[in-house]
C-alpha cells in the first residue's frame, strides 16, 4: 500500500484534489490532500514546505504529488522528507533558487501560451473559464466556488530553497488541453530541467476535475 501526498496549485485549496482522492482511497491505498494557505501573504514556501511535511508526518512510501504551482513545494519537500517518488501534474518545474514569479519568464510561458491559444482559436488574454474551466463539467466547477481563493504575493517572491531533484523516481503528467501551460511549452520545460518526457492524458489545465480517474489511474501505476 503506498501513501499519497497531494499538494494543491495557486489558491492552496485542497478541494482540488476531492474526485481523485476517493479514487485512490477505494484502491486501497492512504491519500491525503493538503490544504495551503494561499490567501495568507506571511506564508510563501517554506511555509507550504513545512505544511506538507507535516501531512506526510510518518508515513511510509509516500507518492508526493503536485499540481501547478505545487511544482515549486515538491523539490524542497522531496529532498528533506525521502518520498518514494515525485508526480508533478501541469506542474511549474523550478531550478534551484527559482521564485515562482520569475519562473514565467525564465521559461518563456507567455510566448508558449499566446501563441498556443492563437493556433488554437480560442482567446490570448486569460480568462478563467476559457483557461481553466473549458474542460470542466458545470456541476463540479459551481461546487469549486467557494473552494476558491486568491494566490497572495509572498510565495511568488520566495525562493525554492533546494540544491538539487531528489534521487528518488520522477514523473511528469501532462493535460493534452492544457491552455494555461499547453503541452508543447510543458514538454520543453521537462526536457530542459529534468531531462524528462512527459506523460499525456486527455484534458485541461484542471486535470485532477475534468478527469480524476484518469489520474487516479495514471498514480496507481508507478
């Protein structure tokens, strides 16, 4: 039996992982979702880091995985807590040192995604719905409202305070509908930073809602 250990992207909310979660749990396996502060402008990583080490506490072969800006808790969490492995899902992948605010355009996204969103016929400025709810059935993003909550400025100006990847099995699950990191600009990314190809599954930037068993899946076949 393997322990998840799932890190929530902007906002903190650990309601983004509630259709995976049961998924795994039915399994047979332990899974839990850890919910950020993301709204509170004195946490930034280290804060994060610490929050996600206390859920992983004393549990054996944790599966650590993490959405979006999530990408940036991993690395520190890995290399001092000895997960058995990491899965970065429509993840920020950062160098050591990076801030998640100078990680746009150390990675050249806004090109990647304006130019994305122009061969693929839908708008260049970011919307909400047309980003990251296209993919998203109506029920589950009205239960999503009150879930939701704004990233603060203090994580994007901390720093990822990690020397190097944890030797530990890495994998990078990528949504073929991403807009808001589209697959190409995801595929480049992994490459560079982590000489890794990632693995695709349909759907959008929301993976963990728009295709939860798919993603269970995906996690409970390491």
């Amino acid at each position: 039996m393997s322990a998840f250990v799932l890190v929530p992207g902007a906002g903190g909310s650990a309601w983004y992982w509630s259709r995976v979660v049961p998924l795994l749990q039915e399994a047979g396996h332990d899974a839990v979702a850890v919910d950020l502060p993301g709204d509170d402008e004195n946490a930034g990583l280290p804060e994060y880091a610490r929050l996600v080490e206390a859920a992983i506490g004393g549990r054996p072969d944790v599966v650590l995985v993490a959405q979006s800006l999530g990408g940036f808790t991993a690395p520190m969490v890995g290399a001092r807590t000895g997960v058995a492995e990491i899965v970065l899902v429509n993840a920020m992948i950062p160098n050591p040192g990076e801030t998640p605010g100078t990680w746009w355009d150390n990675t050249g996204w806004e090109d990647a995604r304006k130019r994305a969103a122009a061969a693929g016929g839908y708008g260049k400025e970011f919307d909400v719905n047309e980003y990251f709810l296209h993919d998203v059935s109506p029920e589950v993003a009205a239960e999503g409202e009150p879930h939701q909550r704004p990233e603060a400025n203090a994580v994007f100006a901390s720093s990822c305070d990690f020397v190097e990847w944890p030797a530990v099995p890495i994998r990078v699950l990528s949504g073929a509908g991403d807009r808001f990191f589209p697959l190409e600009f995801q595929q480049r990314v992994a490459r560079d930073r982590l000489g890794l190809e990632p693995d695709v599954l349909p759907g959008g930037h929301l993976l963990g809602l728009s295709n939860p068993v798919g993603v269970a899946d995906y996690l409970l076949h390491r």
